[in-house]
C-alpha cells in the first residue's frame, strides 16, 4: 500500500471551532428569535464543508440564508395547505439543498 496521497479523505475541523460555531449560532438565533435560523443553517454547513476534503479536494458551501429563507417559506406555505404532510419531504428537500449547494473548491 502507498502512503498518504492527493486521494485521501478526511475531516480537518477541530472541537474549538465546533464550540466556537454553535456559541455564535445560538446567540444568532437567540437575538434574532430564530428569524436567522437559514443564515445558522449556511453558516454550519459553510463550517462543516470548509473542513472537509474527499479524495484530495476540499469541499466549498455555496448556499446562502437568503436563498434558504425563501425556500422555507415555500416548504412552510406547502406544509400548511397539505395540513402538515408536505413536513415530511422536507427533509428530503433540506438535503437535496445543501448537497446542490456544495461543490468542490476552486483553487486558483
């Protein structure tokens, strides 16, 4: 077997930055009543993907709380009118979201 090389697989973040990005989401979503709670949703996903490298290449979060903040009140509008069926897909649409919204950093 060869040693390490440009396709290894791992996560980089450290439990400081963890701690560091939870405080500052709760704090976000404390303030903001959980109006921010899309922008916590980016800003993990951001933390999460900046620290994590497939096959030799770094992982870069592209989705913004904007563009997740109309997308749940769309997902909300369409769970309301199903009486609270739709719920059930969201999850599904959460994930299918995030992983449209994570690509391969450039490097420049």
């Amino acid at each position: 077997m060869t040693s390490l090389n440009k396709r290894e697989s791992y996560f980089d973040g450290s439990l400081l930055g963890l701690v560091g990005i939870n405080i500052i989401t709760v704090l976000l979503a404390v303030i903001t009543i959980g109006i921010a709670y899309p922008w916590i949703i980016c800003i993990k996903l951001r933390w999460v993907a900046s620290h994590t490298v497939i096959e030799g290449k770094r992982l870069a979060f592209i989705g913004t709380g904007l563009d997740l903040f109309w997308t749940w009140l769309v997902w909300l509008l369409l769970t309301l009118v199903t009486f609270g069926i739709y719920a059930f897909w969201v999850v599904i649409k959460m994930k299918q979201w995030e992983v449209k919204n994570t690509v391969f950093e450039e490097i420049e």
